[in-house]
C-alpha cells in the first residue's frame, strides 16, 4: 500500500469517527422542518421523503438514519502512460492562471444503509478533505429511498434480493438499464455502478448500458436516476404482494394504483 493510499484510509477512519460522535444536542437547525426533527415531531424519514419535502440539512438525515455509511468511488486516475494510472478516488484538474496552476479535486461519494435507503453526492474543493465533505453532505442531502422486490420471472420468491420491473436511467450520453435477476445472479454491473446498488441493499441485477459509458460520474449518476425512477411508478396493491415490494425498509408507504 502506497502512502497515499494509507494517509487516505486514516483520513476515512476520523471522518467515520466524527460522524460517529455526532452531537444532536449541540445541533442548532435553521429550517423548521429540522426544528420539528430536534423536536422529535418528525421520526421517520418516510414521512419526509413522502411529503415531497426537500432536505436543506445534513444534521436531519444523521438523526433519523444514523446507520448510513458512505464509500467513496473511483472517478479518479493517476498518471500513467497510455491511460494505464492506478484508479483513485479523487478526480484532480488544473486551471492555467497568470500566477500559475491552481488544482483542484473532485470526488463523488455514495452512502446508504443496505437495508433500501440510498444518497449520491459530489464535492470539489482545492483539496482533498474538504471535497470529500462536501461529498458526503450533498449525499446525505440527496437520499432517497429504492424500491426493492423480486420481479424476476425465472425465480419469483417475493423477497427484496432485486428490483420490481426493468427501469432506465441517463445522464448525459451514458445510458444504463437495470433488469430483475434471480437470486445468486448477482451484480452484473459495473464496478462502481455495483457499489451503488450494494448500499441500497440490492443484491441480484442485470444491466445494459448504452451511449458513452467510459466517464464514470455519469454512468453511476444514470445508475442513481434509474433507481429513483422506480418511487414515481404507481403498482396496484396485488401487484406489489406478489412481487414483494418494499419501499424503503417498509412497505406502507408505497405508492399504489387502484
């Protein structure tokens, strides 16, 4: 192991054990919807994400969903010749300016709890701590929860090891379609794209993808978009028994069509 790649791995470790220790007494919200979650008049992250009301601070989704852990993906590449760098997870870029090259870097983080909840964020900074905060609260900001199912006709078992139905995400030129699998299929994705699905507890999918997929921020921001695609699909009450259906870590807040 490199010593960059050591001085990464104790950077994660403190930042884990700062969102370990976080303090909700100390925390003092801006919004009225943090205040109502302080207050503890709001106790389920359902009732926000069902009322289609957006999320201003990162303190919110730390108390009502403590057991998120985020991962940081490979966007990044180290000099190499012929493309051939090591993958990171820090993407780096300069700007030319009259005083010299002012670099920059880019991370994309992805944080969820295996168990239907899911966020994505993107941070940029001058360096690479600060970025990696910006990441993880833009995520926190952005969470959302997957429906999960087994709509898989070669295996039917009504347990949330896959998605319900075939669903398609794009972000710019990337294309990418997530179909149900059988159990034991597995995750036949990319890899990135796997990390993904992992955290929102999915374990079984295919997929296809189309378009331009060598950038990775857009291929794993397609990914997202599919998933969060398959909460504005209305499923009539049987048709969600019969797959099992869960919307989040339960089902009664699934959206049905009589």
């Amino acid at each position: 192991m490199s010593p960059e790649q050591q001085a990464q791995r104790i950077e994660e470790k403190r930042d884990a054990r700062k969102a370990q220790a976080f303090d909700a007494d100390s925390w003092k919200p801006k919004t009225a919807l943090g205040k109502k979650v302080k207050n503890k008049e709001i106790t389920s992250i359902d009732e926000i994400l069902g009322s289609g009301i957006r999320i201003l601070e990162p303190e919110i989704v730390d108390i009502l969903l403590p057991d998120l852990t985020p991962e940081l993906l490979m966007i990044g590449q180290a000099k190499g010749k012929f493309g051939g760098g090591q993958r990171r997870t820090f993407r780096q870029t300069q700007k030319k300016t009259a005083e010299g090259n002012k670099p920059s870097f880019g991370t994309l983080v992805v944080i969820g709890n295996s168990n239907g909840y899911l966020g994505l964020g993107r941070g940029k900074s001058k360096e690479t701590v600060p970025a990696r905060e910006k990441a993880v609260r833009t995520a926190k900001l952005n969470i959302t929860k997957v429906l999960r199912g087994c709509g898989s006709w070669q295996c039917y078992c009504k347990t949330q090891h896959s998605i319900p139905f075939k669903v398609e995400g794009k972000c710019g030129s990337s294309i990418i379609k997530l179909m149900p699998a059988p159990k034991g299929t597995g995750l036949r994705t990319a890899s990135e794209c796997s990390k993904l699905l992992a955290a929102a507890g999915i374990k079984d999918v295919w997929s296809k993808t189309l378009g331009s997929t060598r950038t990775t921020v857009n291929l794993v921001t397609a990914c997202f978009t599919a998933l969060k695609k398959l909460n504005t699909t209305k499923i009539k009450p049987q048709t969600a028994e019969g797959l099992g259906i869960v919307a989040g870590s339960k089902t009664a807040e699934l959206q049905t069509a009589h």
